[in-house]
C-alpha cells in the first residue's frame, strides 16, 4: 500500500510497478474500480493475478461509519486481502495448484481505513509517497 497527499503519483507508480515488475513474473493484473471491487472474483482458470486497487481509503472505509454501513466493499476487500476468495485451479495436467494474489493499493490517507485493512498479514507493506515526482 501507498499513501500520501494528492498529486504524488502514487497511482502511475503502481500501475508502472504492476506493469513492469509483476507482468514479468507471470501474472495478469486488473485495475478495480469503484463498481468493480463489489463484485470481483479472481478468475479460476488464472494461477496468478495482481489487483490493483486504487483510492482504498474511498473504498474500505472504517465500517464504524455510516458511510462504510451501506456498502460491502470493505468486507470484500478484506476477504480478497484474507485470501478467502482465492480458488484452486485445475492445470493442464491434472495438478491442483493455488492462487497466487498480489493486491497493490493506493490511498491518501490511512486514517479513513478499517482498522481491519492494517493488520499484520493482510498489508505487507505500506509506505507513504511525500516528495512529488513531477
């Protein structure tokens, strides 16, 4: 996970690692968006996949506030995040083999998240953006 104020191109960094450092190591990435987050099961005839979700501060809010109450994408996060909705697949040979998921995320602020999100094990990494690139 990224953070940091707007304009700090935290978005095209992680689209530019996805595309040229995780692509190259055999996976397919998606970009999610607001309405595609709700609904999103990793395809099972694919073994590896990154999500890149962008805005997650928008998008798994605290579920404390009245906001987060009315929607479930916070939960759906954190069941892609607990690898709740990863599958087996079937290879060529017969061979039962697991999902593997890389999920990058971009935010503004971790202060908006379910605390949830933060927990060790489900974010590897956070690191905040505070020099702009451009």
């Amino acid at each position: 996970m990224v953070h940091g104020v707007p304009a700090r191109v935290k978005t095209v960094w992680t689209q530019a690692v996805a595309k040229q450092v995780i692509v190259l190591l055999g996976y397919v990435n998606f970009i999610l968006d607001h309405d595609a987050i709700a609904n999103f099961v990793p395809p099972n005839y694919l073994e590896r996949i990154c999500i890149i979700i962008n805005e997650a501060d928008n998008l798994a809010q605290n579920r404390a506030s009245e906001v987060a109450q009315y929607n479930n994408k916070t939960e759906h996060i954190l069941s892609l995040l607990d690898g709740t909705l990863y599958q087996s697949i079937i290879d060529d040979s017969g061979i039962q083999l697991q999902q593997r998921l890389v999920v990058l995320m971009t935010c503004n602020t971790t202060e908006r998240l379910d605390s949830a999100m933060l927990r060790k094990g489900r974010v590897d990494l956070i690191y905040e953006f505070t020099e702009r690139f451009f």
